[in-house]
C-alpha cells in the first residue's frame, strides 16, 4: 500500500510540475506570435497615419492658399473702389 501511495503521489507531482513547465516554455512563443501579429498591424496603422497626415496637409495648405487668393482679392477691389471714388468715375 506504501508504495502504491508514493506512487501515486509521484504522478500527481509529476504531471503538476510538467503542466507548470510547459505554460512557462508556451508562454514566450505565445507572446512572440502576439508581438508579430501587432507589430505587422501597429505597422499597417502607422503608415496609414502617415497617409492621413499627408492628405490632411495638403487640405490645409489648399485652404490656407484659397483664403489668402480671396483676401488678395477683396484688396484689390476694395482699393479699387477707392481710386475710382477719388476720381468721381
């Protein structure tokens, strides 16, 4: 009865101890599979980002160019209308 006891014990221990160990030795390929998997996506992001930002710019910069081509106008007929106020035409 004692030995088949040990015996026994020895495999719970046993079968505990290698299920501990493999969650240790899995977890790091687990992990890197999941670094891969979001280092391809934050990739992808990034670089959508980058687009956007690109895109983004050039709204603004047409914007920023058709505010000043309308100011530049409203100038140019505002003093227009002076010059031809002075002259009385």
């Amino acid at each position: 009865m004692k030995k088949n006891g040990n015996f026994i014990f020895g495999v719970i221990f046993g079968s505990l101890a290698v299920l501990i160990l493999s969650k240790f030795f899995s977890s790091k390929s687990k992990e890197d599979k999941m670094i891969n998997m979001f280092g391809e996506t934050t990739e992808k992001i990034k670089e959508n980002f980058k687009d956007l930002v690109k895109n983004f710019g050039k709204i603004v910069k047409e914007m920023k160019s058709n505010l000043e081509h309308n100011k530049c106008n409203k100038n140019q007929t505002d003093k227009i209308d002076q010059v031809e106020e002075e002259l009385g035409t």
